[in-house]
C-alpha cells in the first residue's frame, strides 16, 4: 500500500521551526562555556539527531557548528518544543520523557545569551555511535521496500503493508526501526491490522518510532497479540533536510520484532470521559492526531473519590509517540477518567484479575 507524496517546508526541524543561523556579536557575559559546560549536554541530550548525517537540519557537535545557530536554540529552549516530548505524571517527570533538567536548560540558555564562549579550545570527543538494536538482538528482523523521494520532492509518507509468515504469528513485546538512510527518516508509525478482529478493533498500534526516542518493551506479562491472519503495516514519514532539499534519496529501512513469552494480550482503551468497569492496569498511552497542538491531561477519580492527574503533556505534530509508565499502574474498576484532548487518548491496559 502506498500513499500520496506531501509537499515539504524545508528548513523545518522536524516538526519543529528553526531559523535560519544569525551571526551577531555579543559581550560574554556567560560562566559557562561550550567545551566545559554546553557540548556535554549536547552530546548527551540531542547527540542523537544534531549529528553529521542526522535528521536534524543541522549538527551541534562543535562550537563553531553550534554557535551561529544561538538564538534558534534559544527560542526553541523557550518555547519548549526541544526535546520534543516531555510529560509529567502525578507533579514528577515522566521516565522516558524527562525533557532537559532545570539545570541544563539554565547552563543552554546562559550561554546562547552570554555571548557564546568556546572555552579552552580542545578536540571534541566523537559523538555517541548509535546503538543498532537498544533492546538487545531482534528475534527477527524485517526488511522494509525501498522507498524513493524525488529531487522535486521534501516530504513522502509510505504505507507499507508486510504480510507475516507463519513464524512472525507469535505475541510481541516490541517493535524498533532501524532507519536505512538516518537523515532522511522522520518517524514510522507501525501497526498490526487483522480481519478476523471485531469491526470496531481491526487495529493495533505496537510501535511509533521517533528519532532519538528509545523504544520500551511491554512488561512480564503483557503482550500485542498477533492473530494468524494478520499482517503488520508501517506508515513511514520522509522528509528531506535543507542540506539534501535538491537531492534524489532513497531509504531501505528495517523492522525488528521482539517475541512475548506467555502474556495478557494488550487491549486499546480509548478515553474521554467515563467510569471503568473493571479494573485495569494502564502500561502506556498516545493521543490521537487531533489531539496535537494543546495541552493535554489525563485525570483519575478513584472510587474512594481521590484524584490523580496520570499525565500532562503537550503533543506537537510530526512527533507522536508513545508515552510509557514505568512502572506501570493500577486502576480498579468504578474509576472516572477524565481527558482534555478533545477526541480522547488512547490507553493500553490488561484487565486486572477479578478479586
């Protein structure tokens, strides 16, 4: 399956907006320096993207790569739109989805309005390798069609159907992506669809992959099932840099697959706003595309009438992903749930056992 080309905003991070680098000097004022205090942030926090042949427009390894692009890091910092993905749970920061520290967002924003000092000039140490597979060796690995993005062409989506062999039919844990061509793979949303599944749930989503967001396999006892007749399909997003706008490129991704042992198959708990009737333990969440753009909360009142706010976030587009408690939590029946997002968030649970 194949869907139609989309026309691309080159000179986007993303789905983020960067300006273009602006060159200004300035009197330091910063304490901190890049080779003391900034590049180890970098190297730790956006090393993944902000590389040499990353996704990102442009590579934050050095101080004179970093430098001109000062006040783009700034307002993206202010605005909070970098990293992409910071959540909050119950007042404390979502693992997965911590975000900069209070620290680190202080020493990036000294420096970029400090005047940018290099510090003491020093070879910078190589970036982080990318790990292959973070969650170890796959238990079997699918290669993806080739996909193209003409010279005319910024942005494409692919949907990629992979009928499954009979070996592939078993409950996963997870799913990860390796992308063929990393500057040019934005981000996959990979789905297990089935006939033989009621009307109402032909669907399941096992899998959005993001470029530096490490992928979390389900709990000991806890599986996606995988019917005999189903088959798995991934949405592939492309989008050129600004580096490479001009250019043909190709990718050939790979998909990998992680098998469950014995485990209570996930279900798909959409949430609006209603009671629970029966009680549930909530391993992860997403919301639904029309959800980006806002704010979005998700309250529990316990039967007992204790309130929690399980999570706030706000989803940007081009980011959507998959939000992971760890540990996961429990929810027993005749709980009120409570989303802001207007046409709901999505849970994955498993049915508690009947007491």
């Amino acid at each position: 399956m194949r869907s139609v080309t989309a026309p691309a905003c080159i000179g986007l991070l993303l789905a983020g907006v960067w300006l273009l680098p602006i060159e200004a000097h300035k009197p330091i004022t910063s304490p901190y320096t890049f080779a003391e205090d900034v590049a180890p942030i970098l190297r730790e926090r956006c090393a993944t993207c902000h590389v040499a042949g990353g996704p990102a427009p442009m590579p934050l390894t050095t101080a004179e790569e970093t430098v001109p692009w000062g006040e783009s890091i700034r307002l993206e910092l202010v605005a909070g739109h970098m990293p992409p993905w910071s959540a909050m749970s119950g007042g404390k920061r979502l693992p997965h989805a911590e975000g900069l520290t209070a620290r680190e967002l202080n020493v990036l924003l000294t420096w970029v309005t400090g005047g940018t000092p290099p510090g003491d000039a020093k070879p910078a140490p190589p970036a982080p390798a990318p790990v292959e597979w973070p969650l170890g060796t796959p238990d079997l690995t699918l290669p993806l069609p080739e996909v193209s993005v003409a010279a005319d062409k910024g942005e494409v989506t692919e949907v990629i159907g992979l009928p499954l062999e009979a070996v592939a039919h078993r409950p996963l844990r997870a799913v990860d992506l390796r992308p063929g061509t990393r500057s040019l793979v934005r981000s996959a949303r990979i789905t297990v669809q089935s006939a033989s599944r009621p009307s109402s749930d032909t669907e399941t989503l096992i899998g959005l992959w993001l470029p530096g967001d490490q992928p979390v396999a389900l709990p000991r006892g806890a599986a996606f099932a995988m019917p005999a007749d189903a088959q798995i399909v991934v949405t592939l997003r492309l989008k050129k840099t600004w580096e490479h706008e001009r250019e043909a490129m190709t990718d050939r991704s790979t998909l990998a697959l992680y098998f469950a042992g014995s485990g209570a198959p996930v279900q798909r708990l959409a949430v609006t706003g209603q009671t629970l009737s029966e009680g549930v333990r909530v391993l992860s969440l997403y919301p639904v595309p029309a959800a980006t753009g806002a704010t979005v909360t998700l309250d529990a009142t316990l039967p007992n009438g204790a309130a929690r706010r399980l999570i706030e976030f706000a989803p940007r587009p081009g980011w959507d992903r998959r939000y992971t408690f760890d540990p996961p939590f429990e929810l027993p029946a005749g709980t009120r749930l409570q989303a802001s997002a207007p046409d709901g968030i999505v849970l994955n649970v498993v049915p508690l056992p009947a007491r």
